[in-house]
C-alpha cells in the first residue's frame, strides 16, 4: 500500500513538470491534435515530433491561451508533439526565462488486428478504414482536410527594416539570418516587416530594448495554413570606448570587444599606448606596420588603422581588400597625391570594389582607371584597370594606347613614310639634274676652247 501511493505521488510530479497529455491507442497513419497551455509565457514556439509528422501548428505562445498542433502518427509505438516556448518571458515585468518546455500530447500507436482471431499478444487496434469510434472517425476526417488543404503555404516576409544601423546581408525574402553593427549610444530600435501573402500573420516587430552586446530577436511569419518561418535579427551593440584618438577630424575609439576580429594575414597581436593607455593592437614586422581597431561612433562602422609607434598617432586607414586576385590595403590618398595632370579624381569602381582613385580626362581612354594603393609587402603601387577585358596591372603613369590611337599612329607613319619617299624621289632628281648641269658646263667650256 506505501509503495503505491509513493508511486502515485511520483506520478502526479511527472504529471507537473511536463503536462504531457495522453491519447487513447489509434493506428499508423491516423491523424492526432497535439495541445498545451501557455500559462503565464509568452514568445514564439517551436514545436517537437518523435514518430510523427507535423502538418500545422500554432507558432506564438501568448499569456493563458492554448496550442494546438496536428500530427500524423508514424510506426506501432508510441508517438507524441511537444511545445517549447522560445527565449520565454513570463509575468508583466517581460522578465526573459529561456527556452521553456509546456507540455504535449502523446498517443500509443498500436497496429492494426488482422481480425483472424489470432491469439497473438500486444495492443490491438482496427483498421483506420472501419470507423469503430468517434475519435477514429475524426482522425479519418483530420486527415482527408490535410489532403484538401487548399491553404497558401506562403510565409515570406515582402520587407524587413529596422530604425538603426544597416542590415547585413540587405534583405531579401529567403535569407533568414541578419546582424546590425549598432554604436554604444543606440538603446533600442524598431523592427517593422510586412507579409509577402495578405492572409500570413507577422509576429515579433516593434521597438525592442538593447543591452551591450548581442541582442537576438525572432520576427515569425505564419502563413494561412500554419506553415512558420522564423526570421533572426542580431544586434550587436558595441560597447562604449573608454580610448579615443583623432584621425581626419574625426573622434575615433577603441574597440574594446575584439575577440571575434581577424587580423589581417601575417599580423600578429601585440599592445601599445594611445592616448597614454594600453590598448590591443597588431603588428607586422616585415611590413614594419602596426594596426588599431577603431569605431567611428557617429556611423558605427570599424575598420583598422595604421599605428605610428614612434609618433604614437593614427596615421591612416587600413582595409584588407581583394582585388581581381591581388589581395591589398586601401588606404586614403594623401591630398598632395590627388591631382595628377589629364586626370580627373574620385570614386571609382574597379571590378565590384569601389574605391577613390583617377580616370582619364580624355574620353579615349574612357576604359581605363587608375587607383594607389598598398601591396602586401607594404609599398604603395599604382595599378590600372581596364574594363571590358577587366584586368588589373602595374601602371607607369605613362599613357595606354586605345585602338583608335594605334590607328592613328599607324595612320600618321604611314603619311610620315610616304612624305619620306617624296622628298627622296625630289633629291634624286635634284641630283640628276645637278650632275646633268655639271657635265654640260664642262662640255661647253671645251667648246670654248
């Protein structure tokens, strides 16, 4: 008697830890709905089949409401659906619990008898076919409107924006995984979206609070037949610099959280004083280059920087680039170096990188642009790049040759030749005509004689 009431007791405290419901036996391929109260959570759910197949389900949990899922039960077993509660809230505070497990339903799928009367043990059930009672009935019927189902599957969001910061990558309808780079003095944004389908519902937009660091936020898309997609926002909120320094006029801080930043190839971590403070860096021994990581907090955006050791000052930016196969460093070009005659400088495009850099002012060479920067060994190199075979070489600051002017050239030393050919012609007969002279002359001075 003891052990049956300690064993009761243990029962109903499984019972309230996990309120997983239990369903009479039904057959393989029988349709079953799955449910679980929200009580006092809130947030987007995921749901958890073993041995059976989801074909709808509710995606939101919301305060004292209920879920419901529907499943098509797989082998002889037992096969049940359950509901987790994504990053919870719980209670009026909003006070964030984790992943919360509510509950389910699970039902005994036994094979069906072969009505023989065999003496064969187990649990026996009829054929889903022969209608014995109101629950298989409703599970023959469950599964016909599956079949039927002429819902819209449809559940991409047509746009995604948020109030702060720059989604990266730019949104598009199949991608589900964003992150924005937001300055330390952002404390929450907006997230608007909108249904590619009118009739699927959008869950998780509106003003979201930010802390320092990572903030993820789902936006969930349920369309008309249930179907989710779910959607991730990560917000990194930087934290505030606690170094500054000047570079362009510009107030530039120190990064502080670093540990997912990859050096630049062949960089090594090292430390040095900006602004009287010890702050990580990294270095290059043979390019005789050290670099800090900076954030502009007006724009969030955080590149390297070139470190003078001796000066202890910025001295420029530096962005590890691919170009064409060529992997160099941007850097500004100082004013000094901007203007170069028949050139015209500014933003450029070489391949898909933009960048500042020159074009011809003669329309001759409309093809061709010029661009400065550093190569991996440290020296600043000026190279061109031709566009419609895009190629990248070495340039000597000495004009290119179009086909136009080839021609031309072509064209002229042709002339050049033919005016040579000329004037030899005129000086042989000049020169005829002279030795003729000069023989008649003496012939006539004997005749004198």
């Amino acid at each position: 008697m003891k052990k049956s009431k300690i064993l009761i007791a243990l029962v109903a405290v499984i019972a309230l830890v996990t309120p997983m419901l239990i369903h009479a036996a039904i057959a393989p391929g029988a349709t079953f709905t799955a449910t679980a109260n929200c009580g006092i959570y809130e947030g987007a759910v995921r749901v958890s089949a073993s041995n059976a197949t989801v074909t709808s389900a509710d995606n939101f949990c919301d305060r004292g409401k209920q879920l419901r899922a529907t499943a098509i039960a797989g082998s002889a077993g037992t096969a049940s659906v359950s509901f987790t509660v994504i990053d919870a809230t719980d209670t009026n505070a909003m006070q964030l619990v984790g992943n919360v497990n509510i509950g389910g339903t699970s039902v005994t799928v036994a094979a069906p008898s072969n009505n023989n009367g065999g003496g064969g043990g187990g649990t026996q059930v009829q054929q889903p076919s022969k209608p014995q009672t109101p629950q298989n009935q409703q599970n023959q019927q469950n599964l016909q409107e599956d079949v039927n189902d002429k819902r819209s599957d449809n559940n991409n969001l047509a746009s995604l924006a948020i109030s702060s910061g720059k989604l990266t990558p730019a949104f598009h309808a199949e991608t589900t995984e964003y992150r924005v780079e937001l300055a330390a003095t952002i404390t929450s944004i907006n997230i608007t979206a909108s249904a590619a389908d009118a009739k699927a519902k959008v869950n998780g937009t509106g003003t979201k609070t930010l802390e320092p660091g990572e903030n993820k936020f789902s936006i969930t898309v349920t369309a008309e037949n249930g179907a989710v997609k779910t959607y991730t926002i990560v917000a990194v909120v930087n934290e505030k610099p606690l170094v500054y320094t000047k570079y362009n006029g510009k107030d530039l801080g120190v990064v502080r959280n670093v540990k997912d930043i990859k050096a630049p190839k062949d960089f090594v971590e090292t430390t040095v004083k900006l602004d009287g403070k010890e702050v990580k860096a990294w270095k290059n021994d043979a390019m005789k280059i050290t670099l800090v990581y900076l954030i502009d907090e007006k724009t969030s955006e955080k590149n390297f920087y070139i470190y003078d050791t001796k000066k202890q000052m910025v001295t420029n930016i530096f962005k590890p680039t691919a170009i064409l196969g060529n992997n160099v460093y941007l850097v500004d070009i100082p004013k000094e170096l901007q203007t170069m005659e028949g050139f015209e400088y500014g933003k450029v495009k070489v391949d898909t990188t933009e960048l500042m850099g020159w074009t011809f002012k003669d329309k001759a060479f409309d093809n061709y642009v010029v661009i400065y920067v550093m190569d991996e060994t440290g020296k600043m190199q000026y190279y061109m790049y031709e566009k419609t075979q895009n190629t990248l070489q070495l340039y000597s600051k000495a004009a290119p040759v179009t086909q136009e002017s080839y021609e031309k050239l072509v064209k002229d030393l042709e002339n050049t030749n033919k005016m040579q050919v000329i004037c030899l012609g005129v000086a042989a007969v000049l020169t005829v005509v002279a030795i003729v002279a000069v023989v008649f002359a003496i012939k006539l001075k004997k005749q004198v004689k």
